[in-house]
C-alpha cells in the first residue's frame, strides 16, 4: 500500500500573524493555522473534536497549545491531542518552510511527523 502525499503552498511566513489564527485551505481540508511566538508555524483541521464541533481558528494559543473558549479545551497544536481532563484529536499536519514560502503535506493518516 502506497500512500500520495499532497503538498500544498499556503502562504508566506509574513501572512500567518504570531498568535492569531487563519483560516486556510489546501486541497479539500479548511485548516486553522497558526504561527506561535516562537515563530513555529502549525496547521490542524478546523474542526473542532467537541462533540459539537465548531472552528478552531478563533482559539487562543499559548506555546504550542491552543486554547478553545467556547468548550475549555486545551488541544496539543503538534500531535492534535486533546489534553485531559477532556478527550479527543483533531488532525494535525506537517508544515515545513522553504524560504519565507510555508508548505503544509496532507496525508491520508493525518498525522504529524
């Protein structure tokens, strides 16, 4: 079994602000990305694992945790995992820099490397 990775072009480091969320697509997937302090710049699904669901782009992030306000979640931006006491994943993918350009890889697992 073979999997097709797909890269896509999402935009210039300058265009994601440092904490503020964006609201991206690539391919078929609506993606919240976000660039942390630190300048690291992660993308998850925007899709929250809530049972009822809602966007992750207008969380809050702090480090490499992104914070949701309306259910007071507090989700892992490198793995996806939700932190506990609560439950749950959101899809986390790859997001690799060439230059000021940011690419972001989707797979068919969705995992982050």
């Amino acid at each position: 079994m073979e999997f097709v990775k797909e890269v896509y072009v999402i935009g210039q480091v300058q265009d994601f602000l440092p904490q503020i969320g964006r609201v991206v697509v690539a391919g078929n997937v609506e993606l919240a990305v976000f660039r942390t302090s630190d300048g690291n710049i992660y993308a998850v699904e925007n899709r929250n694992p809530h049972p009822k669901g809602g966007p992750l782009a207008e969380g809050i992030v702090s480090g490499k945790y992104l914070y949701d306000p309306l259910y007071d979640w507090k989700i892992d931006l490198t793995t996806g995992e939700v932190q506990a006491p609560d439950q749950g994943r959101v899809a986390a993918y790859e997001v690799t820099l060439d230059g000021e350009k940011v690419y972001v890889s989707l797979t068919g697992s969705a995992v982050r490397s």
